[in-house]
C-alpha cells in the first residue's frame, strides 16, 4: 500500500491507497505519509493524506 501511495502515477490510485492506509493502517506508515505530504501534486490526494495522518494519529494514542 504504501508503495503505492509514493509511486503510482495516478492520482486516483494514491488516493485510495491513503484511504485504505486511514482505515486499516498502523502508526508505523505515519513518516511515510508525512514525507508524502510534502511532495503530493494532487490537492485531493493530499486532503486524504492529511486526514489519514489524523486518523493514524489518534489510534497511536
């Protein structure tokens, strides 16, 4: 999944691959997310990055 997120040159793909890491991911793909953040092109994939950061955030406490 996370290779996915990183690498996959459309934009729907690393969309749902953020949106599966939200639902069933674990803290460990939080510095993955966050260094994807920064780089995302697209404004909706880093919406759902940015919500998947808070959602992993709060299972992490």
């Amino acid at each position: 999944m996370l290779k996915l997120l990183t690498e996959h040159p459309k934009d729907n793909i690393r969309y749902a691959a953020a949106e599966a890491l939200m639902k069933v991911g674990t803290p460990a793909a939080i510095p993955v997310l966050e260094g994807r953040l920064h780089v995302e092109s697209s404004r909706s994939v880093r919406g759902r990055i940015g919500w998947a950061l808070r959602i992993l955030r709060q299972k992490a406490r």
